[in-house]
C-alpha cells in the first residue's frame, strides 16, 4: 500500500498520458512527463505501470473497456439516434483539436498497427465504435429518421472511414475546425438515406 498514492488514481494517470501523447507525441512521450502532468514522480509510475510500454498498453486497454460505456452515455444525452451518432462521431476526434494534437495521435496509432500488444486494444476500440454506429443508424431506422432500406452495415462502414478520414484531411487543408468537419462529411454521407417530408406517408392511395 505505500508507494501507491490513493489521491491519484490509475484513471486520472491514463487521461493525463492521453493529454501528454497529444501535445508531445510519441517521442515525447515519457513516464516523467507524465508523472509530472498528474502531480507524482517517475518512480510512482514505474511501480504501477512497469514502463512507458506498460503505461501505453494500459491506457490503449482502458480506452477498449471505455468504448461501449461512451456509446450508452452519448445516447442517453441525445434526442435522437442521428444527434447520437454525430456526438459520438465528434467525441471520439475531441483529443485532436489541432492539426498538431492529430498529427501526434496518427503517430501513436501507427505504433498500435505494428505492437501486437496496442493493436489487440486499438482493434477493439474500432470494432466497439462500429457496433455503436451500425446501432445508432438501426435505431434511425425504427424511428424513421432513414429510411426503411437503408443497409446499416454498410453505411456504418462508410461513417466510420469518415470519421477517420476527415480528421486526415482537415489536418491537410485546416479549413474550419474538426468537429465541423465531421459534421459536413457525415451530413453529406447520411442525408441521401433521409426520408423526404412528403414521401409514402403523403402519398394519395
């Protein structure tokens, strides 16, 4: 028990290595930095998380056990299945505001597609984020926001390329700032598959 501070908890360190990973990226990435941005000495860390490895593996780990619990939450806080699917798009961008903070992350997910060890938790996340979407755009469906034929799973497949490739691309031409992007391309995408205002429902039988 000593040596293990109860003020500052495992959770409070991951979001701090999170914010350290988006200023610094990953070669700036070090446990004391990281101790420093949450109030306690290299060593602590050392003890809890062995290193700067244990520490990534740990926080990619905590962001799969994270994913599912977000999808829940963002819904419960939309009115509707679309407001949900455009909050969760844009929640899961908000670590990157800057083309640099992105450009950070990008470096970090380039090492969760070569360690076996990041990539088992990052393909979890991505799996975890599609299942979410794929949901939202059903319930869309059953609430007639889309329309009855729309493919789901497809179309699910489609917004989660863009969740990803619009940050890329902002961070290229940086017009306007991330979450509006998101919100122009997803738009883009889902509105051929929303019912008209006088489709079946006003047609004369």
């Amino acid at each position: 028990m000593a040596g293990r501070p109860r003020g500052i908890e495992d959770s409070v360190i991951l979001r701090g290595a999170a914010d350290v990973m988006g200023r610094v990226g990953p070669a700036g990435l070090t446990l004391a930095a990281v101790a420093s941005e949450v109030g306690l000495v290299a060593g602590t860390l050392v003890q809890r998380f062995g290193s700067k490895h244990g520490l990534l593996v740990a926080l990619a780990k905590q962001s799969a056990q994270d994913a599912d619990a977000r999808y829940k939450q963002v819904r419960t806080e939309q009115a509707s299945a679309l407001a949900a699917l455009m909050a969760l798009a844009v929640e899961s961008m908000a670590p990157m505001a800057t083309p640099e903070s992105f450009a950070n992350h990008l470096a970090f997910l380039c090492m969760d597609l070569t360690d076996p060890q990041l990539h088992e938790h990052a393909l979890a996340v991505h799996q975890a984020q599609g299942r979410a979407i794929e949901t939202l755009l059903t319930a869309a469906v059953s609430s007639g926001e889309l329309r009855a034929e729309t493919d789901t799973a497809a179309l699910a497949g489609s917004v989660q390329a863009i969740i990803a490739g619009a940050g890329l691309t902002w961070a290229l031409d940086r017009q306007g700032t991330l979450p509006q992007r998101l919100r122009q391309e997803i738009n883009t995408l889902v509105s051929p598959h929303i019912p008209s205002s006088d489709s079946p429902s006003s047609e004369e039988s």
